[in-house]
C-alpha cells in the first residue's frame, strides 16, 4: 500500500496535481460533469506538458551526445533523474517517507504562515527528499531522526523557495495566481536581481521588431526551429558525418537528422505551451477550493515551465546564453580545482529559459541574457562544489543539476559534518 502511494500516486506528479484539482473542486462542490471536467483536463494539460518535456528531452540527448563527441569533453553530466536513480537503491525508504511527511509539513506551513504555498511540482518534490536522505544519512544520521529532520527541511524549502520567488513571479505573471515550485529558483532569482541591476526594462525580448521581409520569424515555433538548425549543424560538423550516420541516426544523412531534431525541438517546446495553457486554466479556478477551506489564500506553486508563455522570446534567449555560461564553465572549472561539469541540455534549457523569462521581467532583453548567463554558471559550479558532499555517489558521473540543489546540499552536507560528523 505504501509503495501504491508513494510511486504510482505522490510519485506521478500528472497524478498528485489531478488530487489536488479533484479536492478543491469537492471542496466547492461542484457539479460530478465539472469535476470530472476539471480533475481529466488538469490531468491532460500536465502529460502534455510532460510530454512536450520528454520530446526536448530526446532531442537534446542527441545533441549532447554529437557535442560530446564533436569537442573530445568528457566529465560528469548533471541530471536530476541519473542521480536519484542511483540513491534509490540504498536510500529508496528514505526518500520515500521524507517525500510524504515533507508535503505534510509543506501544508501545515501554507496554513499556519503567511507563506501559503503549496508545491505541486512532484518530480522535483522527490528529488530533493532524496537529496536530504542521502546528506543526512550519510553525515551519521539514521531511522526516525532522518525521517524527521528531513522532512522539517523539505516542508520549510517547499515554501520558501516559492515565497522568495514571488515578488518576481508577479512581475513575469501580472497576479498572485502563480506561483514557481521548483528547485531552480536561486537561479531565477539571481536572474531577476541582475536583471534589475543591469538590465533596461523597457526594452523586452517580446518586443524585438522584425523585418517584414523576416516577419515570418514572428512565429515562435519557426523561429526556435531555426535557431537549434543552426546550433544542429555546428555541433554535426564536429561530430562528423560517419559518427552520426552511424550511431545516431540510423543511416540516415547527418544534416537531414540534424534538422529534423532540431524542428523536433520546436515541436516539443510548443507541446510544452500548450500543456501549461491547458493545465493553468484549470488548475487555477480549482484551487480556489483548498483556499477557501483548507489553507485560505492557497497559491499553486507550479513547474517552471509555467512561466514560458509570459515570454516565448526570452526562453530562448535564457536558453541559448545560460548553456554558452555552462560551455564557458567548463574551461573555468579545472582552474580553480573543480571537476568537469558537462552542460546538461536538460537543465540548461529549462532553468536557463525560466531565469530568462524572469530576467526579461525586470531588466528587459539585457537582463534575460545577463540572468540567465549567471543561471548557467550556477548549475555549473554548484554540482561541481555538491560532488564531496554527496560521498559515493559523486562518482557516478552525474550529480544535481539545478541551483537550489547545489545551495541546499553544500549548506545541509557541512551543518551536518560540523554538528554531527
């Protein structure tokens, strides 16, 4: 029963996001044709988005190994999902029981603080239990005691990121009907705050003119597709044609696979606004229902892809610069000791277009290149910092990819070695 709640309910995030539009529906009570409506369509919208995420997914797993390939660079590769994979084996109870007793605690704070909000991004819930399983148990701390204390420190981090988040979510957003649960806010908020120091916020990335002659670029999806064209058939050139034909591409010609995963790209990014628009519009009217009667005042604290429609030009931007921070990173990293981090094109493209969205917000087209270029050198450095703390499990040739990852296991992995190591 424990294993049903945990992996195939709390752990399927389309899931856990569809209990809590059916309880705040219920709470309204509802119509069973408006519940029914409301709970399939939140549902909807997040496989959509999920699976919009798993197209990028794919296509940039071909271009980080073309990259790979094409540079000679070899070093560990920050992904979220890698590493819990491995933790699980040793430190799957822990991760589970700290996962449920976390969202708990999450609740009690959103109803008991004037921090009211509730993390609905699972995955990432997940992740960042497992995290603190890992830390503490391997800091000395074991059973009831880790269970607890993580918990604790999960429930407290799935409120504060989103309230330290907020001031800028309402600038990107215009309302408080939002908010970013996810663990890549360090990154956004730098992101925000450098936009606001350098940035010029009159001139948006949304307002970039076009020649009529180019207005045909307008159009996010055709301009997206040739942008990754382009970066495609650089990072083909290096790989060279017989690698890709022959390992890639099943046979086929290594330009025509390079620009189809490039307009797979495209395809997956507009899957992805499509889910969010989906998800947002009823997600939103539901939870008025756990506001209302469970935590009055209630926001959702939504995946950082719930962002990207409030600025489709600055995902890009926030992209293509926070992945050219990684690239530089990973000359810089060697110099001062630190181990190779291989830009992730996962975590690059999602926390670096959310950072960008969020630097567009306060600093315009300046500070959506300048934020999310810091975004990038921070889910660089960070997993590179986080590999000591993590023990054994730092030579598996992956680690934490996103910034609050690296904050939170740095900060937790040296309390725990001062106090009880």
């Amino acid at each position: 029963m424990l294993t049903l709640i945990m992996k195939d309910i709390l752990g399927t995030p389309a899931i856990l996001v569809g209990l809590f539009a059916l309880l705040g529906l219920l709470l309204q009570r509802k119509s069973a044709a408006d519940v029914v409506s409301g709970t399939l369509k939140t549902i909807m919208g997040f496989m959509i988005l999920s699976a919009g995420a798993d197209v990028i997914t794919k296509a940039l797993g071909y271009f980080g190994q073309m990259f790979e390939k094409g540079f000679q660079i070899q070093g560990v590769i920050p992904n979220n999902e890698a590493i819990v994979a491995v933790a699980q084996k040793t430190f799957g109870m822990e991760t589970a029981m700290i996962m449920l007793f976390g969202m708990i605690v999450n609740i009690i704070l959103a109803r008991f603080t004037r921090f009211k909000y509730i993390f609905l991004t699972g995955h990432h819930t997940m992740f960042m239990a497992c995290m603190i399983g890992v830390i503490l148990s391997t800091g000395g701390l074991s059973g009831v005691s880790t269970v607890i204390i993580g918990s604790i420190i999960l429930g407290i981090l799935m409120v504060l990121m989103p309230a330290l988040l907020q001031p800028f979510t309402r600038k990107v957003t215009g309302s408080d009907t939002i908010a970013v649960g996810h663990f890549g806010s360090i990154g956004y908020l730098v992101s925000a705050l450098i936009g606001k120091w350098l940035g010029d916020k009159s001139k948006s990335t949304e307002d970039i003119k076009v020649p009529k002659s180019l207005g045909f670029l307008r159009d996010t999806s055709v301009s997206v597709s040739l942008t990754m064209a382009i970066m495609y058939f650089i990072v083909a050139f290096f790989a060279g044609k017989e690698y890709i034909e022959q390992e890639l591409s099943g046979g086929s010609n290594f330009l025509i696979f390079s620009l189809t995963q490039a307009i797979t790209f495209a395809a997956g990014v507009y899957i992805v606004l499509a889910g969010v628009r989906m998800l947002l519009a009823e997600i939103v009217p539901a939870f008025k229902g756990i506001a209302d009667k469970i935590v009055p005042n209630a926001i959702p604290a939504l995946d950082c892809p719930a962002v990207f429609p409030f600025a489709a030009n600055a995902v890009i931007v926030g992209f293509l610069f926070s992945f050219i921070a990684g690239v530089i990173s990973m000359f810089l990293l060697p110099l001062v000791g630190l181990k190779i981090i291989v830009p992730g094109l996962v975590p690059h493209f999602f926390t670096g277009a959310a950072a960008g969205v969020f630097g567009n917000a306060t600093g315009g087209r300046r500070g959506a290149m300048l934020g999310s270029f810091a975004n990038g050198l921070l889910i660089s450095f960070l997993p590179a910092m986080l590999l000591p703390v993590l023990g054994g499990l730092g030579f598996e040739g992956t680690t934490f990819g996103d910034a609050d990852f690296g904050i939170v296991g740095i900060l937790l992995g040296n309390i725990v070695k001062l106090f009880i190591g």
